[in-house]
C-alpha cells in the first residue's frame, strides 16, 4: 500500500498529489533504494534525487516511506507553483469570515510527515527561495501570511527530484547555494 497521505488541512486545502503503488525492487532498484536509505537514516539534510524521466526517484521516496511508516506528501512542482501553493491561503470559511487553509508543506511540517517535492527545478525562483530558512540549520518554516515561524515536529523529512536542467523542457538549474542545502543522489536510469 503506497504511503499515507495527509489531508489538504481544515477548510479543504489543496489535495496531495496521490502517491505510486509499490515496485517491482530489481538489483539496480535495490541499490538506489539502499542508498536513499542509508541517506535518510542520517536524517540530517534535505534529500535532493536527480535522474532522468521515469528512473523512479519518486517511487523510491514512496516506497522507502510507505515501508518506514512514515506519512508521505507529494506536492508536484511547475511554472506556475506559488507559495500558497506550499503553505496555504485565506480562504472563505463556512460563516463568510476569512480563514487561513493550510497548505500540504505546513501541515506535513506541523505533523512530522515526510514531504516530496516533484520537479523541484521547474518552481519559480520566489518559491525556491521561501525554502532556504527550512533547509538550512535553522530548519523553521516562516508563513508570511501567519507571520509566524513554524519549526517542523520531529520526523519530519524533506526530499525533492529533478530531471537534470538543460535536456529537459523548463528545467533550469538550481543555484549552487540551494544545492548545497541537499545531499544529492544520483538514480540512473532503469536497465532494459
């Protein structure tokens, strides 16, 4: 059964992405996912698996969760991703008044959940950058709408994939400091 997911938060944020059944785990899937374990089991630092179209990076991080137990969201990255897309918005509640509905990375952060960010170099800049506070030591996130800092419960871990820039339509490279933020694996492609 593919990992947990959360809930788009009260008032009925954005749904996650659902997450992929489990795979078929063959000599070179097993080293891949040994690898993004034995990474994750540092629970130190951001995860960042980059590899080309259908490699399985996201099926990995699945897996690995669904397997550990721990709740997983998948929020697919694109051009037009916003930050309310990855924290929340107001939203009209059922008496008229505005109120603020959670998005997938604040709840996921607020329970201890693992979070997979999809196609992490297709996010627009402004996105990117919201993220630097989460991923370097101070590991809080700040909505703006809140005004509030949010420091992650614990179990809470952060991966992203990407398809290498270039090769790729849309896919730009990711600053080198935001890359740094990362420890980066590699996942090739799967043999014929």
């Amino acid at each position: 059964e593919a990992a947990a997911l959360l809930p788009g938060g009260k008032g009925g944020g954005p749904p996650p992405t659902p997450l992929p059944p489990p795979f078929v785990v063959t000599p070179s899937v097993a080293r891949s996912l040994n690898a993004l374990a034995r990474a994750a089991s540092m629970r130190r630092y951001p995860i960042l698996l980059q590899g080309p179209t259908s490699a399985g990076k996201t099926s990995l991080v699945a897996h690995l969760a669904a397997n550990t137990g721990h709740p997983c969201v998948r929020i697919n990255n694109h051009d037009q991703t916003d930050l309310a897309d990855y924290l929340g918005t107001y939203r009209s509640g059922p008496s008229g008044r505005l109120e603020f509905c959670e998005g997938p990375l604040l709840t996921a952060a607020r329970a201890g959940s693992w979070v997979l960010l999809d196609e992490l170099n297709l996010a627009p800049s402004d996105v990117l950058e919201a993220l630097n506070r989460l991923l370097d030591g101070n590991r809080e996130l700040y909505v703006p709408e809140l005004r509030a800092t949010v420091r992650p419960a614990p179990g809470f871990m952060l991966f992203a994939t990407q398809n290498p820039a270039g090769g790729y339509g849309g896919r730009k490279p990711l600053s080198r400091a935001l890359r740094t933020r990362f420890l980066e694996l590699d996942v090739g492609d799967l043999p014929d």
